[in-house]
C-alpha cells in the first residue's frame, strides 16, 4: 500500500497529480504506475502507513516508479513473466527475492546484466545453447555440463565473469574456456582436469598434449619429462653417454631434468 499522497507528487491541491506512465491515470488511481506489470502495491511495500515506499537500488526513485528497480540493466516488465498484475512477479531462485529485485536472478553468481546481453550491444537477450531460457535464467547457459555457478570464476555478481582464455567471451558462455582443444566437459568428465587451465599439473606439457599425443597422465606433473623432449630425441648410453635433441622451449620446470642429468653423469664415471 502506498499513501496518496506520495503518488500525487506533492501537497499542493492546486497542481496536477503525477502521471508516471503518462496513460492518463494519475499514480494514485493507477495501480501500476510505472507500466511494468508490477502491481504499485507489491512494489511499494508497506513502509510506515504506506509513506515511505521501497528503493530497492537506492537511486532515489521508489520501486513502484523505477522501470528498472534492480538496476540490473533489465526493464522490470521483462522480468515478469506474467503481463496481469495482480499476480505476484517471478522468483527463479526462490530466495524471497522477486527477479525484478534480484540482480542475479538465478543466483549463479553472475549478474543478470551480463549474462543477458552480449558484448556486442543490443536489446535481445541472451540465449547461448538456444534451449528457450534466457542466460540470465539459465543455471547452465551453454549446456556444458558445468554449472554456470561454477564457471562464474568467484562468488559475487558484483564482478565480471571469468573468461579463462581472455577472448572475450566469459566462460559461461563457452565450451572450451581456456581454449586447450579439450572441451570443457571432456576435462571435468574424462581426464578429471581443470577447464579453465591449459595445464593442469603445470608440469610442462599441456593437458591436450598429454591426453592426445603423450597419452599420459595430465594430472600428474611427474610423467610431464616424456614431453620435455621434441619429436624424435634419443638418449644414447655407452662412455659417450649423451641426450641428443633439445628440450621442448614450451616446458618450463627444467628442474625435471635434473634427474637424467645425474644419470648420465654416472655412467660417464664407471667409463674412467
């Protein structure tokens, strides 16, 4: 319930009662002033006698005149699924907040605002794997397998989301987030490695190399010297023991060869 008084605009007889929406019904007599689809009187809320409406954002306009009540860069009428008043506005996450209150909707951690546009601009909401719900409702926006929660990269919506690869294109939203060739799915369901990292046992070779050209173990930094070596180096033994071929210039713990070096100093010993 909101007070009359507050809608008219001011304490004035002799002025004209706002009109918000401009639809010709002043505020006090409209029960959606601000044409959104959110009746005034769930948007008001009761404050003390119906006078001191609810400014969810705190930008000085109360919820029942903001057309955008979260500031979340999504008009309230677009956050209602439902055009008739007086029923009560969504509330994906069920956290008793309304979506049109709710900067992050469906509690992902990701703001509604950038999951529901693209970096190009433009009105049209986001749906990235075009199942019917939007980004900004969709706990898994680009049907990976991962939840979006936990591609988010921290857990609040007040910053940006990850985006693993620095390509532009949050890891929410992509299949591949630190763009290794091992799908993100493949990593968390097959080789139990990190999506968002192109190695994950930092042991020198890439989790894409392991899996696909080493066939080792990418989870394990130890089994990383197979890869330390380019295609075709030998190790040769005798008295003129030596390690022929250069080391990969990607890997970068050299410390690895530290056990083939004392190796081949040994042998070199017994030949004196």
């Amino acid at each position: 319930m909101i007070a009359d008084a507050i809608e008219a605009g001011d304490d004035d007889l002799q002025t004209t009662p706002v009109d918000t929406d401009e639809d010709g019904t002043p505020d006090y007599l409209d029960e959606d002033a601000d044409e959104d689809t959110i009746s005034d009187m769930e948007e008001g809320s009761v404050g003390t006698l119906g006078e001191d409406p609810v400014d969810s954002d705190e930008d000085g306009t109360p919820d029942y005149l903001d057309s955008d009540t979260d500031d979340d860069g999504l008009p309230d009428a677009d956050e209602v699924s439902d055009e008739d008043v007086n029923t009560l506005a969504d509330d994906t996450d069920e956290d008793g907040v309304p979506d049109y209150r709710d900067p992050d909707s469906d509690n992902d951690t990701i703001s509604d605002g950038d999951e529901a546009f693209s970096d190009e601009g433009g009105d049209e909401k986001v749906d990235t794997d075009e199942d019917g719900i939007p980004d900004y409702l969709d706990e898994d926006s680009d049907n990976d397998g991962i939840l979006d929660l936990d591609e988010a990269g921290d857990s609040t919506w007040r910053t940006p989301p990850a985006d693993s690869d620095d390509d532009g294109i949050p890891d929410f939203r992509e299949l591949d987030s630190d763009d290794d060739g091992l799908s993100d799915a493949d990593e968390v369901e097959k080789h139990n490695t990190d999506p968002t990292k192109i190695d994950t046992d930092g042991g020198g070779a890439t989790d894409f190399e392991e899996v696909n050209d080493h066939k080792t173990d990418p989870t394990d930094a130890a089994d990383d010297f197979y890869g330390q070596f380019e295609e075709g180096a030998v190790i040769s033994g005798g008295c003129a023991c030596s390690v022929q071929g250069e080391p990969d210039a990607r890997a970068p713990l050299r410390w690895l060869w530290i056990p083939m070096v004392l190796w081949v100093r040994r042998r070199g010993a017994r030949c004196t």
